[in-house]
C-alpha cells in the first residue's frame, strides 16, 4: 500500500459516544495530541433523551452536537467509517481505502437498534436516532391533524419503550387538551417478557406499571408481536389497531466489534477480560454497549451510559500508566453500581441509587440533574435547559 495511504495513531479511539468520549477526557493531553478519534457520524445524538424530542418537548438541536468541540481540542478529529480490524498488524481500515495503524486501540462503537422480523419490518418505525425521533414527532402532528386522533402501539417493554410510552401518553393528553373535538388517543405497550424492564430490579416494574396505567397507558405483558399492518397488530389471537407503530425490542452488536472472534451473551456481546482488552490483544480495549464484562460483584455489566461512563476513563488511565511504565501493575477495571433511573414523563421517575429506591419528583430531579450533567457542552445544557423551563407553555412540532 502506499505511503500517503497510510496514517499513524499512538491511541486510536473508535466511537464519539460515551464510553469513546469520556475516555478522551480521561487522557493527559500530551496523550490526547496523539490520538485519533474516529466516528463516521459528525455529529452524536445524545440518546436518553430522543422520546422527550419525540413528544416535542426538547428541540432537536438541544440533544444532538458536533463531535469535533469540545472532545478534539487537542485530538485529531477523522470522519469516516471501518470497514474492517486487523487485531494482528494494529491496524484499521477505512472507507476511503486508507488504513490507520494504532499502538493502542479504543473501540466503542456501541450497538444499534435491532430490526423487526422480516414480516412485520415494512409496518414499524425504529426508535433509536434523533433522526427517528424528530420522524415519530412528525408523523404523530399528521396523523392526528388527518385523523383527528393518533393510536400509538410500541412493540417492546424495555427502557426505551417504557420511557416512549409514558411521553407519549403525556402528549396525547396534550393534544386531546387542544382540540374541540372528540378524539381517539391511546397507548398500547407490549412486551414480549413477563414484566418490563426484566433487567432491573422488579422496583422499575412495579413503578413503571402503575404510574403508566395512571396515564391511560395499555400494557400487554406476554405478548409478542406477531402480525402487523398499516391498520394495527396482532398479539396473540387478538387484533390491537393502531394507526402509528413503533419497535423498541432489542439492540445488535454491528461493525468492527461483530467481526472479533471470541466468546460472546446471548445479546451478541463479545466477552472482554478483567481490563476491558479483547483477550490475546491486550492493545485492544472493547467498551460500551460492544463488550460484555463478567464483574465478580454484579455480575455481566448492562449496556448503559452508566457503564461506559466508567469504562472510559478506565482505558484513558490504563494506557497512560502503560505508556508511563510498560511493567507498570495494572489494577483491573472496579465498575462502581450508581443505581438507575428511568423516567416516567415530564414530572415523575423511578430510580434506585446507592441502595435507595424511591420515585416521584425527586426521582425526576435526580434524572434531569444526571443527564444535564453528561450532555456533552455548555451550550446544549443551556438549551435543553431552557427547554425545559419553557415546556408548558406548548409542544415543538405540534
């Protein structure tokens, strides 16, 4: 290959997520001068907070920033996407046909939203993008202008569709509000699973349930999706029509990170050691959703913020102290369990967080407080901020 085809990184760090960013923060910047950062989106959508664009009560530009400020004040900044890893030559492939080749290796380039089953693909919506999100907002202000009403059926009983069923509960209570008419509006939530959320304490399932059953919203619990059309669904022998579809069941490991042999969950998560490298390649560290660590305390780590959030500063500070001293002990990864909270609309949450469950305002505090604290700039704080502060006085797109 030729030589001006060829670029070097001592650090290439794969993903601008959370894991990917908070580990360029962790760098000293000596460290961040040699590191390449890759993403093949120029911008990152802050994920948790997409259903509140959905229900028009955060603007799109408040959750979604560029990826170069503030993360690359001193890194360089490459857009582009892998075609393929070379774990043995440390070495990157890249769209345009360039290779980077790397001393260490970052790679958190988190998962994506798993698609329906080939026969009810061509009547949901997906739920993962800011772009999905501004899509369902806009569908939701035409189908309720055309029809008077909207019947909205999510397919999945996880924290995304728990969060999307109460947003949008909250909103068609909003809309019903404004218009003289009688209109049709309802949520139906289904979930596959004997209860939501099944990976957290039953505490969210209780709370979820009854504070979503207060809002009007019609949960289905051992039943998955089986049929559907442009009309509704079907679970089980009975027929649920909805005019506005959503799924939020599952999520897939894609890219580079699907492609390393090695032991992986059922999720398709691939099994990394004690310091989060990718076993026989201890150049190599898997963060985030891609991964999965087995702590000896918790157990397989969940794909969350919360995780990736400790991940990264972990790496940042393992290959400094590598670099520092090659012989260096390496103290092995201690992931701190911060607790949870999901949010059940604009004023209420259910959260548990050093041992402590509790729900309700507070609760919602906690959450909003959590997630200004990680968006990403000063400047989309301000506006989600004030979003906030103006979301009585009406709904974005609606």
């Amino acid at each position: 290959m030729a030589e001006n085809n060829l670029r070097k990184a001592r650090i290439a760090v794969v993903g601008a997520g959370f894991a990917g960013a908070s580990a360029i923060r962790a760098l000293p910047p000596a460290l961040r001068r040699e590191t390449l950062l890759i993403d093949r989106n120029p911008t990152f959508d802050f994920a948790p907070l997409i259903h509140e664009v959905a229900a028009g009560r955060l603007h799109p530009d408040s959750v979604g920033s560029h990826i170069p400020p503030p993360h690359t004040r001193e890194c360089e900044f490459l857009q582009t996407n892998i075609t393929a890893l070379d774990l043995e030559r440390k070495t990157l492939h890249t769209t345009p046909g360039s290779d980077v080749e790397y001393e260490y290796l970052v790679l958190a380039t988190g998962s994506s939203a798993s698609p329906p089953p080939e026969n009810l693909s061509p009547h949901f919506r997906s739920f993962w993008s800011l772009a999905d999100a501004v899509s369902l907002r806009d569908t939701i202000a035409k189908v309720w202008r055309e029809k008077n009403g909207a019947t909205i059926a999510i397919a999945g009983g996880g924290t995304t569709g728990v969060e999307l069923a109460a947003e949008m509960a909250h909103l068609l209570k909003y809309l019903k509000r404004r218009t003289s008419r009688p209109a049709e509006a309802k949520v139906v939530l289904l979930e596959a699973g004997d209860r939501l959320m099944g990976w957290l304490e039953p505490h969210f399932h209780r709370t979820a349930t009854s504070a979503l059953e207060r809002l009007g919203v019609e949960i289905r619990l051992d039943s998955p999706v089986e049929e559907a059309s442009e009309d509704g669904v079907k679970s089980g022998a009975e027929w649920v029509p909805a005019n506005i579809r959503v799924w939020t069941a599952g999520h897939e490991i894609s890219g580079p990170a699907a492609e390393i042999p090695g032991g992986r969950d059922a999720a398709g998560r691939l099994r990394v050691d004690e310091r989060l490298t990718v076993p026989g390649h201890p150049e190599a560290y898997l963060l985030g959703d891609a991964g999965v660590y087995e702590d000896p305390r918790h157990g397989p780590l969940p794909p969350t913020a919360s995780v990736a959030v400790q991940q990264g500063p972990y790496a940042a500070r393992d290959i400094a102290r590598r670099i520092r001293n090659p012989k260096t002990k390496r103290p092995k990864f201690d992931f701190f369990d911060r607790g949870y909270i999901v949010s059940l609309g604009p004023d209420n949450a259910a959260a548990e967080t050093l041992g402590t469950k509790f729900t309700g305002r507070a609760a919602h505090a906690l959450y909003r407080s959590v997630l200004l604290y990680y968006l990403k700039d000063r400047g989309g704080r301000a506006l989600t901020a004030a979003d906030w502060a103006m979301e009585r006085m009406g709904r974005l797109g609606f």
